[in-house]
C-alpha cells in the first residue's frame, strides 16, 4: 500500500543567510490495500512504505552517527542553538569561498521496496539581494563521513529559482541505505552587493513502490505507481505552523483562517513586526502547491479570507502564488462565479506593496474574470504572472490600476460560443501576451487601456467558429502595440480591428512577422488615419484579402483603409 509521508528539514542561515529545508515526499498513487484484515487463521497485511532522512551528527562528546532526522525542525545550517547541525554549520555567516557540506542518507524503513527522486526547490526572497545568483550547490553519492568523506569543493550546479531535478530514479530495497553529501558553497567573486541576502533551499525526494514484490501474477502489479505525483491535496508555504499537507483546498484554507481570526482578524487589523515575521515566515509570500482538482469556495480563499493585505507600516501580503503540483491540478472556479478576489490595499504610502498574483502550471475550470482588488495602492503598479496555465473560459480583465501583466505559455480553451479569450480594460501599465494559444473564440483577443503598453509576441489565434464582422486582434486602445511572430488561423472575418473607441491619438503600433490566414487583412475605425501610425515589415498572408475588409455589422466585404500591414 502506497502512504505518503512528508518531513521536511529547515537549513537556515542569518546574516548572509542560506536558508534551506530538506523534504521527504512519499507520493501516494495507488492504495489497493487499507488496513490489516483477518478471519480465522488467515491474515491480510497491508505493506509499509517507510522512508527515513538520516543525517550524521554529534551524539555525545565524543560519538558520531547517522540517526533519524526526519521529525526534526531544527537547522542543519542552522543558529547557534542547532541540536543537529554538523561539521563547523553552526557558523552560519557566509562569505565568498566558503563551503559547506551535509552528511545525509536515505533509508527504506518500510517492508516494501521504493524508487526514489531527488529534486531542487528554489525560492528568492523579495530582499532584492538575489543571493541565489552566487550560490552553487553540489551531491556528491556514496559520500560518508568516514572513508567516503569529500575532501573539498571542486564544482557544482549553479542554482537556479524553482525545482530542478538532481537524480535520476533510484531504487531502494527493503532496509537498504543510501549516502550522499550536499555542499553549498557561496562564489569567490561575489561583491558587496550580496551582503544580507538570502535564498531558500527544499531539497524534495519523491518515492513510490517499486516494481519488485510479487502477486498472484508477476512483480508488474505497482508498475504504474507514479514517482512524481502526490495525487490530490494541497500544501502551504510562507505561513508558520501549518501542516505538511492537506487534503483539499476548504481544509487549508480553514485552517489559516482560524489562525488568522486568532493572531490579527480578516479586515484591516494590525500585526506587530514581531508577530508578523513570526506568522509569514517568507516576507508576507504565500505559496499554495495544488494537487489534482480543488474546489475554490469562497472569493477570498488565497488570502485565508484576509480583505485588507496591510497588517502595518512594511507589513504585507506581498504575493499570492498558486503552484500547480501534478499533471492534474486545476482550480474549479464554479462557485465563485469564475474568479476570485486579491486583498485590497489602499493604503497610497510609500511604504505599501501591492499584492502580486503568480501563477504556474494550472488549471483554471470555468474562469471568467481576472482575480482583482477594488482598491491597490497607485503608487506602483501591481504585478501579475501566468506560466504555463490553461484557462478553459475566457478572461475578462479589469483593473482600475496599472499594472505588470505577463501571461505566456499559456493556453485558452473557448466554451461554446464564447466571444473574447481575453479582454483587457482599465489603466495603464504593461500587458505581455507571449508564445500562448487561443482555441476557438469567435472574437479573439480584445486590448484597451489607453496609457498602456501591449506587447503581443509569438501566440497562436485559430478558430473555425469567427465572427465574420469582428477581427481576430483587436487593438481597440492604448499607449503603443508590439504584434510581432504570432499566427492566426481563422475561418472567418478579419485579422485585424482598430476599434473606433480609441482615445489616445498618440498610439504606436509595431506590426512585425506575423503570419496571417483570415478571409480578410481588416479595417480601422478610429477617429485618426493609423496608417501612419504603423511600422511594419515582414507579415505573411495566406489566401489572405488585403485589399478588403468586413465592417462591423456587414454583410458584405468592401474595401479596407487599412494599408499599412505589409
């Protein structure tokens, strides 16, 4: 029987602080046995799958060795007080040259055998210091602290922000141990300018049964138990205190907010700078890692339904990231009517952050609208990133704010007879489409903030369901429009519209290397001529008209004013 198991192990520095944690996942994938079952003289037992985290360390003056630290808190690059750091790490001061090294293993303590990754996690933390751009790491296999000690640093992998992959998959039979180092050592040419940084370590081991143990038939029975995929559940970073995982998205979030009623309260109430630093334990960054398909319930659920994001002067809810887990994780926005709420901050200090929205490798079921606050503090704009996200809906974006928008590698999935992909109104800022795919909207995408910068790059627009009097772009307003390496496929109306709601007569437009299919090159109906206010060079056109255009509400094609696309 597959279990999942999570221990984490926090490897914190202070001043010059390398801040890191090793974690301990066991994926559960399959569960065909539940609990130990007998009748008369016959027995069922359930199999164990066990995984330890050793570490060596000092058991008394004058002994050494590997024991379990797999329920442990404490550093192993750690503070003075450490009761497991090892090999000089509680001198957690770092400089340019200095190493350190772990002595860790991994032990199969179940009576099942286990495959095992090992991955590593990387988070900067918002103190501008980017000390991960100086830090390298290595693992040494097979390294012990006896006759296989590492004797020095020689080379190793420069860190990068995210998960990265620092095995292959590795088999663990029942009882078997296996030795490994971790060094992290800090660049000889780092300056002044990393002083007081930070960077946050998970070293993360996903393990699943293996293919070894027979049934009735052959050892293949466990063959597809996944070794990357804790199927359904959610885990919270950046809030102290919570559990390892949970398993949906109401549990966590009841959690926190039960937390939050206690410490502070969900509107505008204040936290002490102590109680806050204690409380967020990432500078006011929430990470929520989705498992499988979660149902949000309430509009403020990534907030632990906080309104405001101020708990003080310098005290916020400074980002809000929904991380996708697995293959399947997706957000069913059904009962929030397709989207859901950022806290407010209306604070317009200079001491205010808004909150930033980040979102990687997720689904969004019936999405509507782009997650928004009524209020955010004008004084800077507020930043949103999509990566990697499929929005099965359409994505009417508002924001009476600026903004830094950037949704790429993204794809969006058209209900039946749904207009727009995205839409996007409000104030200024800048807006980034890159390399996503929009299938099947009748209307494609739609742009209008008058003072702000759109930057529309590498995405593909095809539809068999057009509107034959609409364009698949339309630049309705803005400050300046960078189309540039994108394909439309439509079968029908027009590649282009220049809406004639546009307000600002100063506008650039950069069209550059598209490569067009639409029945016709479209019109403008603005209240200025655009041709003059277009550079282009390089468009392909395929069994494209560019000579004429379909008019809103038309019937008939008629010849365009659009001259400038070449």
């Amino acid at each position: 029987m597959n279990t999942k198991k999570a221990t984490k192990r926090a490897l914190l520095t202070s001043v010059m602080a390398l801040v890191m944690c090793v974690v301990m996942l066991v994926g559960t994938t399959f569960a065909w046995f539940t609990d130990t079952a007998s009748t008369g003289v016959n027995k069922i037992q359930a199999g164990n799958l066990d995984v330890e985290l050793l570490m060596y360390k000092k058991i008394t003056d004058e002994s050494y060795d590997y024991v379990n630290i797999s329920k442990e808190r404490e550093p192993i690059f750690g503070s003075d007080t450490s009761t497991v750091a090892q090999n000089n790490n509680l001198d957690t001061l770092w400089e340019p040259g200095k190493t350190q090294v772990a002595y860790l293993a991994i032990k199969n303590e179940g009576n099942l055998a286990l495959k095992y990754k090992v991955a590593l996690n990387v988070t900067n933390p918002a103190d501008g210091k980017d000390l991960y751009k100086v830090m390298q790491y290595a693992i040494v296999p097979d390294a012990k602290n006896d006759n296989g000690k590492v004797t020095g640093w020689t080379t190793g992998g420069n860190v990068t922000v995210g998960q990265q992959p620092v095995s292959g998959e590795v088999s663990l039979a029942v009882g078997a141990t296996h030795y490994f180092a971790l060094l992290v050592h800090m660049d000889e040419m780092a300056g002044n300018e990393y002083k007081n940084g930070k960077v946050e370590f998970d070293l993360t081991v996903y393990a699943t049964q293996d293919t070894v143990e027979n049934d009735s038939f052959n050892n293949q029975y466990d063959a597809d138990a996944g070794t990357d995929e804790f199927k359904q559940g959610v885990t919270i970073s950046g809030i102290a205190g919570v559990a390892e995982s949970y398993d949906t998205i109401q549990d966590a979030y009841e959690a926190v907010k039960a937390m939050l009623v206690a410490n502070s309260g969900l509107v505008e109430q204040p936290l002490s700078a102590e109680a806050f630093d204690a409380f967020f334990t990432d500078g006011g960054k929430i990470t929520w890692t989705i498992y499988g398909n979660q149902k949000v319930t309430d509009n403020r659920m990534f907030s632990f339904g906080r309104a405001a994001n101020r708990f003080g002067e310098g005290r916020h809810i400074t980002e809000i990231n929904i991380v996708g887990g697995n293959s399947s994780a997706s957000l069913d926005l059904s009962a929030v009517n397709g989207t859901f709420a950022l806290p407010y901050n209306w604070w317009n200090v200079a001491d205010s952050a808004n909150t930033a929205l980040k979102c990687k490798n997720i689904t969004f079921n019936g999405i509507k609208y782009m997650p928004s606050a009524t209020y955010q503090c004008t004084l800077y704009p507020t930043t949103y990133e999509f990566d990697g996200c499929t929005f099965n809906g359409n994505l009417y974006s508002y924001q009476n704010f600026d903004v830094n928008m950037t949704i790429k590698n993204c794809t969006f999935n058209a209900p039946a007879d749904t207009q727009y992909a995205f839409m996007s109104q409000g104030k200024g800022g800048t807006i980034t489409l890159d390399n996503n795919v929009f299938n099947n909207y009748t209307r494609g995408i739609n742009l209008e903030r008058a003072t702000a910068d759109f930057v529309i790059t590498n995405n593909t627009i095809r539809s068999t369901v057009s509107e034959p009097d609409r364009g698949a772009i339309q630049l309705t307003d803005g400050k300046s429009f960078v189309v540039t390496g994108n394909k439309v496929d439509v079968n029908a109306g027009n590649a282009f519209w220049f809406h004639n709601a546009a307000t600002n007569g100063n506008v650039t437009y950069t069209i550059n290397n598209n490569d067009i299919k639409a029945p016709y090159i479209g019109y403008y109906g603005t209240s200025f001529d655009v041709n003059g206010k277009i550079t282009s060079s390089g468009n392909k056109f395929n069994n494209t008209d560019t000579t004429k255009c379909m008019k809103k509400d038309a019937t008939v094609a008629e010849v365009t004013n659009l001259t400038a696309i070449r």
